[in-house]
C-alpha cells in the first residue's frame, strides 16, 4: 500500500462553436492506450496549480491558456493502493487554434459534450464533463 498521494489534472478546453477537445491516447500509452483524453497530467513537486495545467496544456497539444476556470475536485484509491487526487478546469479557446500534439495523444478531434461522453474514457474525465456548465457560445 502506497502512503503517498499522486496529484493530476484535466483541462476541458471549449471553442467558441462549443466543441471540446477530445484527445486519444497513442497505442504505446502504457495506460488506456486508444482511450480518450484531455490535456493534463501529473503535476511536479512544488509546482503552482495552475501553472501545472498549463505546462501540460502547452506539453500536449501546444497551445498557451491563460483563462482556465476550476470546474471539481474528486479522489480515489485505484487498485494497486495509490491515492489520487484529480482536479479539472475548464477554458475557453478561439476556434482557429492550432492544435500540435505530443507523442503520448495520436489523434485528436473537435466533438460536442455529448458525443465525448459516449467515447471510452475514464470515469473521472466523464465525471468532468458531466460537470460542465453549458458550452455553447
């Protein structure tokens, strides 16, 4: 049993036609290979939160976010004793952003709220988005 807690977060970025970015995991993920995603990750000892969403924004898909809204906090224990805390955040971007993905996503696309969650994903990217207020725009 791990006595340490791991500290993640998720950013939902939102276009102005409303459409989120849904991001799939490349085949060599080592976890949930081919499942969708979100920008985010772990966040560094001592790092700022919200410079971690950043960074990992800016790592991911190559883009700078300077707005980004907390949008829920959630925790868990997953099956090999690890204690995680996730935190999502929510943000607009203009609709023309150009999108570079980093090795650990192949693929990405513009979908609405609604088609993401019908998407194979994790429980609490789906819990982040069924929290999100209304995206249209």
């Amino acid at each position: 049993m791990s006595s340490s807690t791991h500290l993640a977060q998720k950013a939902i970025l939102i276009r102005e036609d409303g459409k989120i970015l849904a991001l799939r995991r490349s085949d060599t993920d080592p976890t949930r290979p081919l499942t969708w995603d979100l920008p985010g990750g772990e966040v560094e000892f001592g790092e700022n939160l919200l410079d971690s969403i950043k960074r990992e924004i800016r790592e991911e898909v190559g883009l700078i976010v300077e707005n980004l809204t907390l949008l829920d906090c959630l925790a868990w224990v997953n099956p090999r004793g690890e204690y995680w805390v996730a935190v999502g955040y929510y943000g607009r971007i203009p609709t023309d952003s150009a999108i570079t993905l980093s090795f650990e996503h192949s693929e990405f696309e513009w979908i609405s709220k609604e088609e993401f969650l019908t998407r194979e994903s994790t429980v609490r990217i789906k819990r982040f988005l069924e929290k999100l207020p209304g995206v249209n725009a």
